[in-house]
C-alpha cells in the first residue's frame, strides 16, 4: 500500500509538473520587444482593416492592457492574460474608420483568442503591431501625405486608450 501511494504521488507530480510550457519569468519592465510573445510567434502582430465589422465579431477574451505608445508608424503593447497551455492569438483590428471629425478618427480593437486556455499561469505579452496600412488608407481617402489620426483602442474589459498618430 505504502509503494502505491508514493508511486500515485510521484505521477501526480510529474504530472504538475509538465502539464504547462515552462515560460520564462519577466518582471514587466525588461521585456524584450524583438519578440513578440514566449511561444515564438513573429515579430510582428496582425494589424487588420475590417471596416463594417463590430466589437463582438471578434475574439475578446479577457486580457489586461498594460501599456501601449507609438513610435513612428508602430504601435507598441503589453498585455497580461491568464494561460500557458495554448498559443495565444492577439490582433489589432481597425473596425471603423474614417470618422469624420477634425481630426479624422478610427476605432479600433485588441483582440485576443485564447483558443480555450484553461490554464491559470500569468502570461506577459507584448505586440508590435505596424500602423502603416492604417495611414496608406488615410493618405489614399484624403490625399494627403500628412495628417493627423486619432486611435481609440478597444480592450477587452471595455477600457479604451485613445492616441494620436
């Protein structure tokens, strides 16, 4: 009885064990924006122009926005979700643009498919994600080569982080 009890114990360790990736740790402030998550995904994240779509055609679960900024034509995102056991899909969807207000606007929406990750570890992600389709349309639509847009993003818990670019 002895030897089954510590051999049912070692298995449900192991099992513990391994049943996760082992993600590096990160204390948020050093991540390393070459890559765009731990699984490997490339270094840059989907940026999709759907006009006509709404907030609830797409994925939204749930995940924190940590911080978001602009540099040039691409804009930078940290994210926290709950996970580790599935790959994690996050996109930047323009949903509705051009506003016409002064300046121009567009609302757009980080969405985030967890592809059914049941797992608890707390996952730290950032996204890169390249504007510049975003302003070809806005250069092509008002025929200008400079201007001003206004981005509001959509999160998943209903914050909204509004930018100029």
């Amino acid at each position: 009885m002895k030897n089954y009890l510590s051999i049912t114990l070692c298995m449900i360790m192991g099992f513990l064990l391994f049943s996760c990736e082992d993600l590096p740790s990160n204390d948020g402030e050093n991540m390393n924006l070459n890559s765009t998550n731990y699984f490997g995904a490339d270094s840059t994240s989907p940026f999709i122009l759907a006009i006509g779509t709404k907030p609830d055609d797409w994925e939204m679960n749930s995940y924190n926005l940590v911080s978001a900024y602009i540099n040039g034509d691409t804009l930078f995102t940290r994210v926290v979700y709950g996970g580790g056991c599935e790959v994690h899909e996050i996109k930047l969807v323009a949903w509705n643009y051009f506003l016409e207000s002064y300046p121009v606007q567009a609302k757009l929406l980080i969405s985030h498919d967890s592809h059914g990750d049941a797992c608890e570890a707390l996952i730290r992600q950032e996204n890169i994600f390249n504007l510049s389709l975003l302003k070809h349309e806005y250069q092509t639509a008002y025929r200008s080569s400079s201007g001003t847009i206004i981005l509001d993003i959509l999160g998943s818990n209903g914050q909204s982080r509004t930018f100029e670019y």
